[in-house]
C-alpha cells in the first residue's frame, strides 16, 4: 500500500476525522456528480441539463437578485440556463461547472444593463408569468422588505451575493461554496462579514421585531 | 457543524448563519422569513435538444485508408482464430480487493494476522477481516475512499466492482470516509443497509446485531425493506435486527425528544404509553427536526398521520403542489417535494441511486 494513503487513514485514525481529508471528499464527489450530467448533457440528454437546471437554479437566482430587478429575475434565469446549454462544449474541466455557469450569470446581468435603455429601477413587485403569457404578481413585498433588498443590494458584490444565495434561496455555506466553487473558508467569511455590515446599514431595530405571516 | 480548521477567528463561528446549525439567529431568521417568498420556484423551461459539436470532427477518410482499415481488420480476425486454435495458458489475474493496514494491535486478515512485521494485506472478496478488543486496522480502495475498523469488529468484503463496494458489518465499528460517487458505497449489516451518499459515517453493530449510523458529512440512507431513513450531517438513526432503521434525528435533540422517539420506533406498549411519546415529539420538535416529523409521517398510524402534518407544516410550511389529503396518504412525490424544502438537499439524489441497488438486496444475516 502507498505510504500517502496509509498518512491519510492515519489522519482520521483518532477521535475526529480530518477535515482536509472531509473536504477532499466533498469535492472529489461533486466534481464527479456534475461531470457526469455535463457530458450527459453534452450527448444531448435533456434530462441531464434538467437536473444541472434543478442543482443550480437557486446559485443563479441569487447571483441574479443581486444585479437586477425583481421582476426580471426569473425570466433571466431561463435566459442564463438557455445560454448555457448550446456552450457546454467550450467547458474544459465539466467538475467547475458552477463557476463556469455563476460567470454567465454575472455577464447576464451586465448585458441586461447594458441594453436597458431607461435606468432600471429595483421593482418591489415580484411576478410570475401565468399560463397564457401576462404577468401576475406571486407575492406582495412591503416596504420593510424593499429596504432589506436594496440594503442588500448596497453591499460589496461578493457579500450581497453570498447573502442572497443564503438568505433568499435557502442555501446553506457549504452548498454556496460546492456550487459556486468558491473555498467554505471564503463564503463563510462573506457571510459572516456581510452579515455585520447589513446589521449596521439597517436602521435599529429593524430586524427587532419578529416577522408576521 | 461547518468546515472547521479553516483559520477561522472566533466571531466568525456563527454556526446558523452558516450551516443552520445550533441555536438559530433571531435576526438571520427573521430575514430568512421575510426573504424566503422571492426565493426561486420556477420549473425549468423546456430545452432544446442540443447535440455539441465534436472537439474532433470526423473527416473523410483518405482513399489509401479506406482500403487500409478492412485489410487491418481481415488480419486481426485471422490472428484472433489462430489464437483460440493454440489455446494459450491462463494467465493469473489479479485478485480484485482492498488493501488493509494495521493501525494498532493484530487485526486478522482471513487466516492471517497483522503484525507489525508485516503491516499490509489484502482483503480479497469473501474474505473477514477481524479486529480484536485493542487492534485497528484501516482499508482502502483508491477508487472508492478508506475504511476505519475499530476494535471487536468483524467485517467481510461481498463485492468490489466497477458499480458497487460492499461490505457486510457483522459486528463492531466502521468510519468511513467515501469519495466514491454517491450509491456505491454500501454497508450490509444484520438490521438494516447504509448506502453511502457522500461521505463521512460512523456505523456500529452491536453484539445483537442492532445498529446505529451516525452521519459526520453529507448524507447516508438507511434501508431495510420498505423502511428508509435519510441521515444528514449530524443526524443519527438506530437500527434494531428485523425491524430496520428507526426514525433519524439530529443529535442535539433534546433527550424527552429522543427517548420518546425511540419508544415510538422500537417499544411494543400500549396505546397511552405510545400517545404520550407521540405527544412529546410534536411538543418539543424544534424547526430542525422536521425532518425527523417528515420521517415519521410514515412509520405512524392513519389517525396519528394528521396531527404530525399540522407541525410538520408549522415548522416548514407545505410547498405548493403538496396537500393535506397527499400527505396523508403517503404520495410519494408530495413527500419528496416537502422534503426538497428541509433545505437538506435534493432528495432526487436517493431515488436515482436507491432504484441502482435496492432491488432484491437483503441485510447481511
């Protein structure tokens, strides 16, 4: 047997696992995972983009939320996935898949800025898009929660976006570090850090009182 | 629980804001409640079907080649006859296995024992490996990731193949550390299957041939027949010979939480005994145990189905697309889009990998 391996079961022979050896884990089994549906989806299995789709849609919908309009965040997710599937092939190692895809997300969001003509302003109206086409609002977002988002929105891009992934889409660290390939170490400390600035940025006691409904 | 050893300062370590874990955040919870209806729920758009272009196109093979090609092949058929003809010698091939080393004491390999003369071995398929009260020995597998057996373990290799590892725990205590991808890990022990999905576990079998799995990183399932237990990080599930695994929970759950919890999996009592441990796990579930509520909702009676929805949904309110009367009733796809809102992961993941290897396997007797 090699002697790296034996260092390596030494490394978890005690009470606590290592957790170098933990995170090797964790990133030699999600660069498998996504490998797999990559060059799946390469081979023109649609199912396969589907669950890239279903695995990273939250990423990029808080990278989104970040950078653009309420209202528009849905549609450029599609518009992000859609770019996304026709390029595959430009995609050299298939395991960095979340980065690759949270960099289209983010040229997204450029281009949408770009091409506006008016300056856009952040909506407080999230919609939907109805079975026949029109929009329809899906929830009613007050006034305390519009100043949530723009105070979000007014922190350094690296913060508001590990922000949003967590405290929008549900996503907990390590799932924003497996997804966007960013180290835990580095998302643990935007969330950490941004956290500390939104509580200064909100007016006191904002975050106070518990939250109706 | 989060990646620690990171160089992380103190204030640093909020364990909720990072991983939900612990005690949770007034605060992050509070902006999580009001964040939580912009989060993404839209279904993927119907993608095209798009065949990417080859790195190497292929080309119009020169003239020269096109003759070249079925001449080559007419010679390699030629030669593979007049091999079968002279009937070559069987060649001896190497044995598939782990490899073992000793970590302390003189674990058994099959016949043989592990002395620190000779620290390494190789578990063959079939074979045991045996530790006794102060030995411990380590496998590994290259492809798949290494194996901690601690001491008063027995253990025997089934299969190690491309598409499955498996191990039979008889008795004693494995850690495993698996990077193989998530399905082909597995464990038989005498109550109940653990099939790893990535990646960190502790499994222990008792000299009655119970269990108990205890999840460090990722997620493991916990089968036996029709009764599955999904274990986060962090979260436990006993197991007890002929009944299976019994509902996981997380290990910080309170101790009435626990043992009332066990009473309902594993203790034949009657009816009042059961409706006040029932009553107990409603009462002191905290929002980090749905998922054991999620769990139980299909393990406990018809009548006993309703109240367990109503502080499931209090906990984590029903996604569209699940009702009261589905849930009741055991729809499969109403289940795992609730569970999908636990916020512990896809549970796709198990139902894609279950179908791989379920199907006819039985606990190792």
């Amino acid at each position: 047997m090699a002697s790296a391996s034996e260092e390596r079961l030494e490394r978890f022979a005690g009470d606590r696992l290592s957790p170098n050896a933990a995170r090797e884990c964790v990133q030699i089994r999600d660069h498998q995972d996504d490998s797999a549906l990559v060059e799946a989806a390469r081979r023109g299995d649609r199912s396969a983009f589907g669950r890239l789709y279903d695995r990273y849609a939250r990423m990029v919908h808080g990278i989104l939320l970040a950078r653009v309009p309420v209202r528009d965040v849905d549609d450029l997710v599609h518009d992000v996935f859609l770019l996304a599937l026709p390029r595959l092939h430009t995609l050299r190692e298939a395991g960095r898949f979340g980065s690759w895809l949270a960099a289209i997300a983010r040229n997204r969001a450029n281009d949408y800025h770009r091409s506006s003509v008016e300056e856009v302003e952040f909506s407080d109206e999230v919609v939907e898009r109805k079975s026949d086409g029109r929009m329809a609002p899906r929830a009613q977002v007050d006034a305390e929660t519009t100043a949530v988002l723009a105070a979000i929105r007014g922190l350094p891009e690296s913060y508001r976006e590990t922000l949003f992934m967590r405290l929008v889409e549900g996503m907990t660290g390590p799932e924003i570090a497996a997804h966007t390939g960013l180290t835990p170490g580095s998302v643990r400390v935007n969330l950490h850090r941004g956290m500390q600035m939104l509580r200064e940025k909100l007016p006191r006691g904002a975050l106070d009182k518990p939250q109706s409904g | 629980m989060g990646p620690n050893g990171l160089g992380m300062d103190k204030d640093t370590k909020d364990d909720y804001l990072w991983d939900r874990s612990g005690e949770p955040d007034p605060e992050v919870r509070k902006l999580e409640t009001m964040l939580e209806k912009l989060r993404h729920s839209r279904p993927a758009p119907e993608f095209p079907v798009i065949v990417q272009p080859s790195a190497r196109p292929w080309r119009v093979a020169p003239l020269w080649l096109r003759f070249a090609v079925p001449a080559i092949a007419a010679l390699l058929m030629v030669a593979g006859a007049l091999r079968l003809l002279v009937k070559p010698k069987p060649v001896p091939v190497a044995q598939a296995g782990w490899d073992v080393v000793r970590v302390e004491g003189a674990p058994r390999l099959g016949n043989q024992t592990i002395t620190a003369a000779a620290a390494a071995g190789k578990l063959a398929i079939g074979e045991v490996l045996e530790t006794d009260a102060v030995s411990k020995a380590g496998i590994n597998d290259r492809a798949t990731g290494e194996v901690l057996v601690e001491p008063d373990t027995r253990l025997r290799l089934l299969a190690s193949n491309s598409a499955v590892k498996r191990l039979a725990l008889e008795r004693g205590t494995i850690r495993a550390t698996i990077w193989a991808p998530p399905g082909e890990f597995v464990v038989d022990t005498p109550s109940a299957v653990a099939v790893d999905l990535g990646c960190v576990y502790t499994l222990h079998v008792d000299g009655d041939g119970n269990g108990e799995l205890h999840t460090s990183l990722g997620w493991v399932g916990f089968k036996f027949g029709e009764r599955e237990s999904f274990i986060p990080a962090g979260a436990m599930s006993r197991s007890k010979k002929n009944s299976g695994p019994g509902t996981p929970y997380f290990e910080d759950a309170s101790q009435s939480f626990r043992a009332a919890l066990s009473t309902l999996d594993f203790e034949e009592t009657g009816s009042s005994p059961r409706a006040a441990a029932f009553s107990t796990v409603l009462k002191s579930a905290r929002r980090r145990d749905a998922f054991t509520l999620w769990h139980l909702l299909s393990r406990v009676a018809l009548h006993e189905r309703g109240p367990l929805f109503d502080r499931l949904a209090a906990l984590v309110p029903a996604p569209a697309g699940v009702t009261r009367d589905g849930v009741l009733n055991l729809d499969r796809q109403m289940l795992d889009l609730w569970w999908n809102e636990l916020g512990l992961g896809d549970i796709s993941l198990w139902r894609n990998y279950e179908r791989s290897w379920s199907i006819g396997r039985t606990p190792a007797r």
